[in-house]
C-alpha cells in the first residue's frame, strides 16, 4: 500500500506548530510498518525565511515532494499557501489530508476524485471557526474546501473532544473514526542532563515554569502571563518557547523562539511545571512530550487536552481564562512535589500504554484498509 500525505507545512517547518511533527511522526512509523509513505508539501519555514530543502528528497524513508509557495508572508501571516504545483499521485492507493482551509488539500481532494482515490482526512483542530479570521474562513468554506470533510472517506479525530468538533460540522457518525496522535518513546531515552536548559539562558536558582508552543491568544499564553503579573508566583521563572502568532509576546518572561531537538528537550527537563492552558485544543503533544521528560503539567480542562491529561491522572486542569485558578494550580505543584512526582509518572505510564506510534500506525493501517475495500 502506498499512501500520499498532504500537508502545508513538514519538517524542518517547525514554526507552524504540532502538525508538521504529527504527519513526520505518523509517516515514519509507517515507512517502519512497511508501508509505501509520500508526502506533499511547500517551502514554507518561518515568518521571512523558505525551507532550504530539495524539490524532491528521503527523510527516514519518507518520499517528500516539495512545492514552492507563490507567498511566503502570505502563508505566514494568513495561513494562505499557494503551491506552485500538483499533488504528485502517481502509484497512490490512499490519500490523507491533514488541517482545513488550505489549498493543498483543495487540490489534492479534486485531483483524487478524478482518479478515484479514496481520501481520508485528519483536521487535528482546524474545523472549527475560532480565532482568527473567522468571517475569512467562512468565505473559504464557500469558495473551496468547505465540502471536503463531508465528502472524505473517512475523517480521523485524535479525541472525544475533536469527534464532537467533526460531528458538528456536519460529518455522518459512520464515517467518523478516532486515533489518538503518538509519541516516539525511544526520543525519550536519553534526555540531557537536568540544569542544561537554566545555565544556557542564566536562569538562577528560581523555579521555572514552561510554555512550549505557538503563542496565540487561544493557547492561554495571556492568561499564563497574567499569573504571574505583580510578582505573584514569587521567585519562579516564565519561560515562552514558540514563535508569536497573532499576539504579543507579554513583557516580563523569557521568550527563547522556537526550540528544536536537544533544546526543547533540555527545557522540559528543566521545567519545574510546564502550563498548557490552551482551549479548543483537541489532543496537545506539548504535555505529553513533558511527562515523559518529567516535567508535571497543568492543561486546559474544557478541550482534548485536558481529556487526555483527566484520563491517564497525570495533571491538574483549569478552565480557559481563569487565572486565580492557574495561578493556584502552579502554586500547587511547586509546593508539592511528591503528588507532582506521582502524576508524572502515572502520566508515563499512561503514554506506553496508549500513544506508541507503532500502535498509532497500526491503527491507521486498519483504517485505510477499511476504506479501500
């Protein structure tokens, strides 16, 4: 079997967020499971710069096709990729899209049609009308692919939450499946070694509390600031990792940019707490990647994340905007480390049980063998 992802943005594009991570992790673990794996994607990288990368190369078995984006300020500041290219589908049997409101997947969705391809689609939180752009995006539903996760042959959600969000808009229940997004557990093996993360940045002695992710109004990042206004959490040390999308960065933090590979490990390692506070958020890898570093977390507890966090006990949750409670939270896992230590662990154990990428992948494959029969 072979399958084509399509995906605006993929690896090295870290600056976008979870998804290029998601698509690498899944189509890695199904190149390991034998499976013919493509992708489609664009140049896209950061706010001024283009992915220096081939039209065409092998990452870790993976075929990755590239297109160059007409505009790259207009991806970075709208989420507008115009790819001057086709999908190639050449020897596909399955395609996947990943995210809403892109016209990779515009395309690609028609040209497979026409060859009558099945297509399945993960949204990973991009139906919904939120945040930004909101009279945009309904105007885009309009003129393009607003009909596409109704028409797919099947649409993935990676949690109760993220089924309701498909249901709503309009999906049919049978066509509906949930696959929780994975975790590379052997990433975990060796970790750098604890205060390699404060001494790089001279972090002192104070505890530091982690947020690892873009920040936008939607991830809490405000109401995380907020905590900590007026000397409130004391000593501690607010850490934003992420590059600034839509907001800015609130003044008074350490704000290090997108961190990549041993760094973003190092800060986990460090984190005394790492803070998710985010809301319409249907899975979150952030907090996950931070148990298994070690790291307790607090997470939004009205969105997937939470849901994930609730089920494994491995976390406190708080409501969006509330910051009494955050900040309470916070307190409450600086203080007391031993039920910190617990719920690290239970959380460690939850992640092997549950989110391997081998099982991950195996999943997928049932499905697609599902839709092509």
């Amino acid at each position: 079997m072979r399958v084509l992802h399509v995906t605006p943005c993929f690896p090295p594009t870290w600056a976008y967020g979870g998804i290029p991570r998601v698509v690498h992790g899944l189509a890695r673990a199904q190149v390991r499971a034998g499976l013919g794996v493509r992708v489609w994607t664009t140049d896209v990288f950061d706010a001024t710069r283009r992915a220096a990368v081939p039209p065409r190369r092998t990452l870790d078995g993976i075929d990755v096709v590239v297109s160059r984006v007409a505009s790259n300020r207009l991806a970075w500041a709208h989420q507008l990729y115009l790819p001057m290219g086709a999908p190639p589908l050449d020897g596909v049997d399955i395609v996947h899209l990943h995210a809403h409101r892109n016209l990779l997947n515009f395309q690609a969705f028609r040209a497979a049609r026409a060859r009558g391809l099945p297509v399945v689609m993960t949204p990973n939180g991009t139906l919904p009308r939120i945040e930004r752009k909101v009279g945009a995006k309904h105007v885009w539903d309009a003129l393009f692919d607003g009909d596409v996760p109704r028409k797919a042959d099947r649409v993935i959600a990676t949690s109760r939450a993220e089924v309701r969000q498909v249901l709503a808009a309009g999906v049919h229940g049978d066509r509906v499946a949930r696959i929780p997004n994975g975790l590379w557990l052997e990433e975990f093996d060796e970790l750098p070694p604890r205060g390699t993360f404060r001494a790089a940045h001279g972090l002192g002695d104070g505890p530091i509390v982690a947020y690892l992710g873009q920040i936008t109004p939607r991830k809490g990042v405000d109401t995380l600031a907020a905590a900590f206004a007026d000397g409130a959490m004391g000593a501690a040390h607010l850490v934003l990792a992420g590059a600034a999308r839509g907001m800015t960065v609130p003044p008074g933090v350490h704000h290090t940019g997108t961190l990549e590979g041993p760094d973003r490990l190092a800060l986990l390692v460090d984190a005394d707490v790492l803070a998710y506070p985010s809301t319409h958020e249907v899975f979150g890898l952030v907090p996950l990647e931070g148990l298994m570093c070690g790291a307790p977390v607090v997470v939004g507890g009205d969105c997937g994340c939470g849901e994930l966090i609730a089920e494994a006990g491995a976390g406190l949750l708080v409501a969006g905007g509330d910051v009494a409670a955050l900040r309470g939270a916070l307190r409450t896992l600086l203080a007391d480390r031993d039920t910190a230590r617990a719920m690290v662990e239970r959380g460690r154990k939850y992640i092997a049980r549950t989110l391997d990428y081998a099982e991950v992948a195996a999943a997928h494959r049932r499905l697609y063998d599902e839709v092509l029969r």
